[in-house]
C-alpha cells in the first residue's frame, strides 16, 4: 500500500502542470486554430493562414502543398477555441482554453463588457477575430440581425447553431475583391437590358423593365425601389435549376469567348472565373446584381447585418461578433436557404457600399522612432481593430482599454510589455486584458506591424 501512494504520488509529480495561473499576468500568448475549407488558399502557395499557424511552435502544425487553407481563428468561439501559452508552462504541457481561462478570472474580461454581453457563455469574448485566405469564392451570403440569429437558432439549431448576430469588418491584407451590397438599380437595368440570360432569369416583361428604368432615378431608399430589388434577386435566386443551369452554361461559354458588348472586363472575367468554381450555378448571374469592391491592403469593409456579400479573393484580416450563423443561397454545396436570405435582405443599394476608412488611434502615443496606429471602428459594439505600423526600434505606449484584446503580428517582431511581458513574432497571437496600458517595442531587424482586436463598449 505504502509502494501504490509513492508511485502515484510519483506520477502526479511527473504528470503535465496545468497551465492555470493563480495571479494571472494581464499578457500571455495564445496559440490560435485553422480551419481548412474547400475555398482556401493550398499549402503550396504560401498562405497567410498556413504561414501564421506554423510560427506558433505549441500548435505543431505543418502545411500540407495539396491541402487548402482557410482560416486561422483567435478567440474562444467554442468550435475552435483559443488556447493559452502562460509564462510558467513547458512546451509539452496542457494548454487551457481560453474561455476557461477567462471564466476562472473574469477581471481580465472588465466589468463593462461583461455587464454589456451578460447573455454570453462565462469567459466568452464578444468578437471572433480571423485571417483569411480566400483561393476561389465564398457562398453569395448574408448575417442575420440579434432577432432574426435568434429565431433561426430556435426553428433550426442544426444549421443555426448560436443565437447571435453576426456584423464584420473585412481588412486587406493584399489586394482583395468581394461583393458587397446592391449595385445602384440603374446598372442592374442596364445589365438587364443588354444581357439575355439574365434577363430571361429576373422574368420582368417589356413593361417591368420601362417601369423599374424610371425608378434608377429614385432615391435608393424608396421603398418601391428596394420592393423592385427584392423582386429581381427573387426571381433570379429562386429560378428552378433546369431554368438556370443552361443559361449559366450560354452565359460562361460565350463570356469566356472574349469581350462583351456593354460588359466591363472586371465583370466579364469575374463571370468566367466564377463559372470555371461553380459551374453553371445561379450565383454566377450576382455579378451584376451586387456590387464588385477591391480593396488594396489597409482598405476595410464593413458588412452589416442582413447586407448581401460573397468574398471572391484575397487574404484578408476578419473581425465579427462571436456567431458562425450564415445563410446560403449560390456558389456553395453548401445547404441554401434561399427563402431566409431573400427575406432578410434589406435591399439598400449604391456604389461603394460597406467602405470603412480608418481614423488615427488616439490612445496610441509614439515614445520613440516613428509609428503609425489606425482604428477601423464600425458602429458596432462587439468589435474595433487598430493595426500599428512601427518602423525599426519604434516603441508605442497604448492607453488602457476598458475590454479584452487579441494581438496579431503581421510583420516583424514585437515586444508586448504591461504587467506581463511576451515576445511575439510575425504569425504569433497575444492577449491583453482589459484596463491594461501596454508598451509595444519593435525588437526586429526591419519594419514591423500589429493588429489589435479590442472590445470597448
């Protein structure tokens, strides 16, 4: 009996220390997730999402040449949850996820936010913060408002699976196109005067497209032109596939010719490419429906609730509210609920919609070298994002914020340091609690970039 409690006392001894801290530091590296998805970016070309996962030594990961990168995930959304590196852990040891961690010492979450999102999991963060890396098409998509999450989640919690909202802001990395929004109902009439397969697809006779042509000049707000909107992405979305196939065929076959009277080349080759992903699906005709934006790097866009969108390429940095709620209705093999997205819709149209343009930080002051701090603040509370840009040997002094941030380092090599210190490099993750004021040090050889998700309600 004496033997069996050395030995187990011997093996608890041995066992990997859990990685709870008892005075927690407000400072400590995370190791984030990825996510593979048919639309992402293969190992072989280098990725952000295979490139950041790698530089996380705790995360053993290593790219397959053949296997497509989607996402790399920070936060303590529960169906990839963050994990913490604490100071005191070896490499070998169990890394406690991030929400528990959280839950444990809720102080490190603030007392405004975790008053404002109290119908939130214990140490749940309200926002999901990702990198991006978008090979072929996203599915022609939209995020429902609180209600709507909520309904959907009740009827369908097998598709649905929270009952959140899901606002985001999308931040180029390198040059990136998506759609966002209807395009102003004027082009739409063009395209649908002057292109037959789409014009046979939204079924408006001679006398629809006179009557909807007269409205291009109305105020995009009117309700007979977000009615006349709502009728057109209708038809086109619920034409039956015997209708839609064929004409998605004609339409690719003789897009991919060469140019097109009175069709732009973006649009044109954007046809092409779509179809060569999805061919002869239904969301290839969204081309002239909804706007195409291009962002190059440092541009954002916001994507409000029930706004139409599809991300076509490009790596991108990604902040939303901690939902993975989506309704599908093209490009996708995805289930389609085509129904709910044509319901949701709000059918706001205009060029350049969802544009965010960043202002400076103000809680950053440069204390040596030169630096430059950006915040991207949708008028959302769950989320902002401010990306620093320091120049070699820069230091930052960031005010405190009253919630929690993640840390991504884009570029180079920094130095986190406020009642905790890590040292991060390009691809690595960090997080700072809330009300904690931080020094950022560029340690590296060259120019070193951060970006910073933080709630602050």
């Amino acid at each position: 009996m004496v033997r069996d409690r050395i030995e187990a006392l011997s093996h608890h001894l041995s066992s990997p220390t859990p990685t709870k801290m008892s005075t927690p530091t407000r400072v400590f590296q995370l190791i984030p997730g990825v996510q593979s998805y048919d639309w992402g970016i293969p190992g072989s070309k280098a990725p952000r999402v295979a490139q950041f996962a790698a530089a996380t030594k705790q995360l053993n990961f290593t790219a397959d040449d053949d296997k497509p990168y989607a996402e790399l995930w920070m936060g303590t959304h529960p169906s990839m949850p963050s994990r913490i590196i604490p100071t005191e852990s070896s490499a070998t040891g169990e890394f406690t996820p991030l929400a528990e961690h959280l839950a444990q010492h809720p102080e490190l979450i603030g007392e405004r936010v975790r008053a404002k999102f109290s119908d939130g999991e214990p140490g749940a963060l309200p926002f999901l913060f990702k990198v991006l890396s978008v090979g072929k098409a996203l599915s022609i998509q939209a995020h429902p408002d609180k209600a709507l999450g909520k309904k959907l989640h009740a009827q369908r919690p097998d598709v649905y699976k929270d009952p959140n909202h899901k606002p985001e802001m999308a931040i180029a990395l390198t040059p990136f196109r998506g759609f966002c929004g209807f395009r102003p109902l004027a082009e739409i009439v063009a395209y649908i005067k002057n292109i037959p397969e789409l014009a046979e697809l939204v079924q408006l006779s001679d006398d629809d497209v006179a009557r909807v042509a007269s409205l291009a000049s109305s105020p995009p707000e009117s309700d007979e032109v977000k009615q006349t909107l709502k009728t057109i992405f209708g038809n086109l979305m619920n034409a039956p596939k015997s209708t839609y196939e064929p004409l998605a065929q004609s339409l690719s076959e003789r897009f991919a010719s060469g140019r097109v009277d009175s069709v732009g080349e973006t649009e044109r080759k954007l046809v092409v490419k779509l179809a060569d992903e999805f061919p002869r699906d239904v969301g290839i005709f969204c081309t002239f429906l909804l706007n195409i934006s291009t962002l190059q790097p440092g541009e954002a866009l916001f994507l409000q609730a029930n706004e139409p969108h599809a991300y076509l390429e490009g790596e991108i940095l990604e902040c939303m509210a901690a939902s993975d709620n989506v309704v599908r209705a093209g490009l996708t093999p995805k289930l389609r609920d085509t129904d709910t997205l044509i319901s949701m819709c709000t059918y706001q149209s205009g060029s350049n919609r969802g544009r965010l343009e960043p202002t400076h930080w103000a809680k950053s002051t440069t204390v040596k070298g030169t630096a430059q701090a950006l915040l991207y603040d949708p008028p959302i509370a769950e989320f902002s994002v401010v990306t620093t840009t320091l120049a070699k040997d820069a230091v930052v002094q960031e005010a405190q914020v009253d919630g929690p941030s993640i840390v991504l380092v884009l570029e180079g090599e920094v130095e986190i340091e406020g009642d905790g210190k890590v040292s991060v490099a390009k691809g690595q993750v960090a997080f700072v609690a809330a009300e904690t004021r931080v020094s950022v040090q560029n340690v590296g050889d060259a120019e070193a970039k951060v970006a910073r998700a933080f709630v602050e309600p």
